[in-house]
C-alpha cells in the first residue's frame, strides 16, 4: 500500500489529536497549557513524519532505485514509452549496447556520469537550460534530450558520426559549426573527455522515472 500526501497528512492530524488528548485529560480547554500540548504534541508528530520522510526521499532518490537506475543503465539501450497503467510516459531500459565502443563497470560508469554532471555545472548549462525542473528556458529541456530523434535524424549525418553518442559529443564540442536552432549554443571549449562525460550524464537522466515529465517527449511529428 503506498501513502499520499492527503494519507500522511490525515494520520499525523488524528496521531496529535489523540496523543495530545491523553495528556490534556482533566484539563480545562481554557487552560493555556491544554493548548500548550497540543502545540508540542504536533511540533513533535510533525518533526518525526518530516524526518521519516526525508530518509524514504533519499532511499528513493538513490543510485539503483526503483526511480534512479544504477549507473550502468547507460550500457542499455533507452527508451520512452506510454504506460497505460500509470497514464504517463515512462523510461525504458532495453537490450544491452556499447556506449562509445565499450561496456561500462559500475565504477567506471559513475565516474563518468558524476564528471558529466561537474562539467555541466561548470559551463552553468541552466543559465539557458531545464534540468529535471530547475533551470531556464531559453534553450531546449535536457531532460529527456538523449531520446530526442533529431540526434539521428539530423546530428548523426551533420556532424559524420556512426553512434548517436558520437555525434552528440562531436556536437557539444564545435556546437556553432552545427546550427539546428535559431537560437545558436556558443562554444563552451568542451574537451572530448567532459563531452564524453556529458553525454554519459544525458543518457542516465533519460533513464530516470520523472513521472512522466516532460510528456509525449520525442513522440510528436514535429520532432522529426
């Protein structure tokens, strides 16, 4: 059974009300110290629920979690699809790939993605960029990007790449010699290795379960 928001909000309203009525009996409600323990009864219940809450959000927020795959999903081929129980879009972890002509152990692969991430953060991307809901929207949403068709359809014979990883990191490192946009990305002096890394970084955040966000990506006919 999984508990909502409305769920846990009720069971910490009725937990106050009945631990507090334990102490306060005998009590006149008038009394300032009849509301003095409900107000500490609930500081409490309230303290307990929030801290219980922040460590389930860390399990499910962690590497290898039913949400956040382990970093070796980039050694998988990624997908995007309609789950019609859920009602939504959800990733798809298919047959294994190579993932720039080789398969990734665990530690290499989370070196990869953390360095992906660092070289991001230090070209601040979101300044232009959206990141899983934070960020700007000057520039396309990198969420979901690794799924985008156009890298493919378009990057792959622009740039005379053979993989998508290829073209995307060829790309990220001479991105004005490429316009796919009116809005053009300046050159950033990406070096392979960050672009390689970047591109490690987008393929695992395509794996995440961001319930359903950003909808129907890759899937209307515009994008082709």
């Amino acid at each position: 059974m999984q508990l909502g928001w409305l769920e846990i909000t009720l069971f910490s309203i009725v937990l106050t009300i009945v631990v507090s009525a334990l102490f306060v009996r005998g009590k006149n409600w008038l009394d300032p110290g009849f509301w003095a323990v409900f107000a500490l009864v609930g500081s409490l219940v309230m303290f307990s629920v929030l801290w219980l809450l922040t460590f389930d959000s860390l399990k499910k927020m962690s590497f290898g979690s039913k949400r956040v795959p382990s970093p070796t999903v980039i050694n998988h081929r990624v997908g995007y699809s309609y789950d019609p129980d859920r009602k939504m879009f959800v990733p798809t972890i298919g047959e294994e790939e190579l993932f720039f002509g080789k398969k990734w152990s665990e530690k290499e692969a989370f070196q990869l993605i953390t360095k992906g991430k660092l070289a991001i953060q230090s070209r601040n991307c979101m300044d232009c960029h959206t990141l899983l809901g934070n960020g700007a929207y000057f520039a396309p949403d990198l969420t979901k990007s690794w799924l985008d068709p156009k890298w493919d359809t378009m990057i792959k014979p622009m740039v005379g790449a053979e993989t998508k990883e290829e073209a995307i990191s060829k790309w990220l490192q001479n991105p004005e010699y490429y316009a796919t946009w009116q809005r053009r990305m300046p050159n950033l002096k990406i070096d392979d290795q960050e672009a390689r890394a970047i591109v490690g970084y987008l393929k695992f955040m395509s794996a995440i379960d961001t319930n359903g966000f950003p909808d129907h990506f890759g899937q209307s006919a515009l994008a082709y």
